[in-house]
C-alpha cells in the first residue's frame, strides 16, 4: 500500500474491494493499470438477477419456465439492454424456483413478456447506475459524465472502466430507488431489435436439451399410474400377486383419492390439481411398468363416478336450443319482431365446439424423492418436472403430505410443451404420492394414451345462432344462446360469457342468452 494517500475516498475504495474476496495487493487504479487492478474483484450479485464476474462475464437469471416463446432469451435481453451490456458477454442461467426471492415464475397466456418487462427494465437500469457509481468512485469524477455501454462505463474523456472493473465497488453501492430510474430510449438500443439467437438454441438442436422425461439418477425407480376411467372413481382391488411378479416390478398397490392437493392459492387452479383414484406400480425401468400396466385386472368402484358422455350433452344442448329460455346475459332490441318480420330473411345454425386434449410432444411426468424425517428431522421432498408455474408443487406437498414449502425443492426442468397442461399438476400429486408410498424416489410417466385420455380439455361447447336480414342485406336482428359447462355454481375453466365477446360488444341488437350444464369432466386452459 506503500504511495497510497488514505483519504476517505480511497478508504471507500479499499473496503469495497475487500469485500470482493479476493485481495492478493491493493492498487488503486492512480497507481497501477487497469489489467492489474481487475485481479482485485470477484464475482458479485448486483441484484437477484445480474451478477458480474472479475473476468467481465455478466451472468443474468432467467426465472419464468419458457415452453417455447423464448422468454429465456427475451427477458434477460432487456436487462442487458438497460444496463449497458454486451449480449456477447452474457451467459443466461435458469434461475431457482424461489418466489421470495424472483417473484411469480409461472407462464401461462402469453403474459410472460408484459407481466415482467418492468421489472426486467428496473433490475437492468439499477444495475447500471450501480456501476455508474462505482466508476464515478474510482475514477473521481462527476457520474453525469459517465455513460454505460459495451460492458463498460465510458467517461466523456475517453477513460473507461469494464463492468468486470467495477464488480465488486458496483455490488457495495446504494441500491437506487426504483422511481427515481431512467429508461433507455429505444432509438439507443443494441440489443433489442437485433437478431439474437435463443440462449438454448444450441441444446436444443442437438438434443441436449433436460426436459422432465430425462431425469436419471442412482436408486431411482419409474413409475406408472393407471386411473379408474370414471371420474370420481377408485379401486377395490387389483391382480397384485400377478403383476408383482413380472420382472423389473418392485411394488404395486392402489391409491386412494385425495383432493388435499388441489386447494390451490391460485383460484384458477382450484381443485384441479388433485389425485384420482388408481393403481401405481414401480418397477426398475419404464418398459417393465408400462408392460405390467398392460396386464392389470382392476375392479372399479364407480357408483358415485362421472357419467359424462359427448353425445348426451350434444341432445341436452338441441333441446335447450329448442325450448329457448336461459339467462339473458344481454336483452337486445326488437329481435323478436325482426325475426318475425315476413320482409327479413332468418338465417339460424347450431355450432357445437368440441372437448380438445392438449397433447405435448412431452408426456406428462414427474420424479419425486419423499424423505421420511429421522430422528426428529423433518420430513422432505425433491421435485423434477417441467411446470408452468413450478413454486405451486410446494402448496401441493404441504397440503398432501404435510411438508413445509422450506423443506420442498423443486428443480424445474424444460418443458416439452405446456400450452396451459403444465398449469395444472395431477401428475405430480401423483408421483408424490407414490414416493411416499413406496419409501423410493420414482419418475412417473404417462403414457400417450393415458396423457389425452386424462388431460384437463379445453372446454367444449355450443352456440345456437339466429339472425334476421333486411332487404338491404343489413342484420336486423341477432339471436344467440350460448351452451356452456359448470361445476356447482361456478363456470369450469374457460366456459361462460364473459361480457366482451363478440355479440355482447359489438352488436346494438343482439339478445344473448346462456345456460350452463353440469359437469365432471376436468377442464384446464388451452393454448392461451
């Protein structure tokens, strides 16, 4: 330290330093180069999102679960943008599925972008001015002069110092109010509105790529599930002494149902996420359980099960069309007149719109490793899965088995498409319920057929239409009644007018109506 003034300013700077970790001599940048003094800085976290390496690698989390839009790329790409950096420079890793910390990580109708592009614009811009400080800092001079760009902070006389520089200085300074920040003007940017290749891009073309189905590791065991067709039944038995003795079978036994997992916070996951009743058989690799699944004999108990079938309610729905009634969601004008007038013409339809699957190129799967608590430790619990909304599997355990969401991990693996099916985890109540059964850690699969015939369908439908035209050839009259599904007292997921729909909004004389039938039928989003 020998030739260095200690005034308060450079105290400042040598305690930030030190901070960094790693202080083999102390060279204030008056008395050594630029080279020399990055060998001070290491690594440091400038927020929950951006941390920056003493070799200026700026590493920014990704922590909305991406099924194919591309969010991993997007949204770091605006905190890139905002703070000054060099795409070139960044490697983007997935963040932690942790809410304390990150926020809401789900995705699910195409909100990823809007609903975080803010907060992205906030961590990048107080990331910059973070490191504005710390250059204003080192290189005594007016922070007004200073413009971050290039993974560096340039001064107006040509100085610079690297993001990499200025990490550790950068990391200790005030936190800047979030609405006292400045926003880059878009005519600046360099990043967005260029073409950036997706950050997977690479594993994902050469099937790298660690999807939930992937999962492997010593001791685990694969599970499959076999539910009772019905909704709402169970088992009675099963020809368990036959199919434990198939090779590669370990364990086989039914599960009751249990909807302690579908209380969800998430009011629009509600109820959805539970486990039916069903046989689970475990075994040493997918093909022996799939295999026994082939062979099981199960006696159903389907006395209080779902009797839903298509083609009585495509009858109920012509018969409500025909005896008319409903709930007027809109009265119109005149429409009965309009259509009894002999000089317009009545032109009416019946639309039905039926129960879709989603069919993932991924089947559903999950792998859970249930830990009995020993010794007075608690009980815990490790998640694999591909999810939408990942931090909802710890409400899920705690409300099934009793596990703190402190004592629940869940590692978020990419997903083999979602498009509203990975929003709803039937699966995972499943698989967890298996472990802690089975006292082994096991990957459930559903096969192709189990996957459609158990999905959570967008919601069919049908539209009785009627409509009068004029001489003119201009509508005189509408007539709609909307047939829609319900649970109880409330619409299913995706059912229901909603007030904004076509007829309601744009037309003066429309008369809308809506009647709602009884279902079971799970329904769930669909592709936004």
């Amino acid at each position: 330290m020998s030739g260095v003034r200690m005034n308060r300013r450079n105290l400042l700077k040598v305690s930030a330093l030190a901070g960094g970790g790693l202080m083999l001599e102390l060279s204030l940048p008056n008395t050594a180069s630029a080279e020399e003094h990055s060998t001070l800085v290491s690594s440091k976290e400038l927020n929950v999102y951006v941390q920056i390496a003493r070799d200026g690698e700026i590493t920014i989390y990704s922590s909305v679960p991406d099924m194919g839009p591309g969010v991993r790329t997007t949204l770091p790409m605006i905190i890139a943008e905002e703070m000054g950096a060099r795409w070139e420079d960044v490697p983007v890793i997935a963040a932690p599925v942790d809410e304390a910390r990150f926020g809401l990580q789900g995705a699910g109708g195409s909100t990823s972008r809007p609903r975080n592009i803010g907060e992205m614009r906030r961590m990048g811009a107080s990331a910059r001015e973070m490191l504005i400080g710390a250059a204003a800092l080192l290189m005594e001079v007016d922070r007004e002069d200073l413009e971050a760009k290039d993974s560096q902070v340039l001064h107006a006389s040509g100085d610079s110092r690297s993001f990499g520089q200025l990490a550790a200085l950068a990391a200790e300074q005030p936190v800047p109010d979030p609405e006292m920040l400045s926003f880059k003007d878009p005519r600046s940017y360099t990043i967005i509105g260029t073409s950036v290749s997706g950050v997977d891009n690479l594993v994902i073309a050469t099937g790298q790529s660690d999807f939930g189905i992937d999962v492997d590791f010593p001791g685990m065991k694969y599970a499959s599930y076999t539910r009772c067709p019905k909704i709402g039944g169970k088992a009675v038995s099963f020809n368990a002494a036959e199919i434990k003795k198939l090779p590669g079978v370990t364990d086989a036994f039914i599960l009751e149902p249990d909807d302690r997992p579908g209380k969800a916070a998430m009011a629009f996951l509600e109820g959805l996420s539970v486990l039916r009743g069903g046989v689970a058989i475990v075994g040493d690799d997918t093909w022996s359980v799939f295999d026994a699944k082939s062979k099981l004999k199960v006696e159903w108990d389907e006395a209080g099960a779902s009797d839903d079938e298509w083609s009585q309610m495509v009858e109920q729905a012509k018969q409500i069309a025909s005896e008319g009634g409903g709930e007027i969601r809109k009265p119109g004008t005149n429409v009965d007149a309009a259509l009894a007038d002999p000089g317009n013409r009545v032109v009416e339809a019946f639309y039905q719109f039926p129960y879709v699957a989603h069919i993932c190129m991924e089947p559903m799967n999950c792998t859970a490793d249930f830990r009995k608590g020993e010794n007075g430790a608690p009980d815990t619990l490790e998640i694999w899965m591909g999810s939408q909304f990942p931090s909802q599997v710890k409400e899920m355990a705690q409300n099934m088995l009793g596990v703190e969401p402190e004592n629940v991990k869940v590692n978020a693996k990419r997903m083999g498409g979602g498009f509203g099916r990975r929003a709803v985890h039937d699966f995972a109540a499943e698989a967890m319920a298996i472990s802690h059964r089975a006292g082994v850690p096991v990957k459930l699969s559903l096969t192709r057929t189990d996957d459609i015939h158990n999905d959570f369908f967008r919601v069919g439908g049908f539209q009785n239409m009627k409509a009068a035209v004029d001489a003119d050839g201009k509508l005189a009259a509408w007539d709609q009644h909307y047939m829609g599904f319900k649970r109880g007292p409330r619409p299913v997921f995706g059912s229901g007018l909603f007030g904004n729909d076509f007829s309601m909004a744009a037309l003066n004389d429309a008369r809308v109506r809506q009647t709602m039938m009884d279902i079971a039928t799970p329904c769930g989003a669909w592709r936004a």
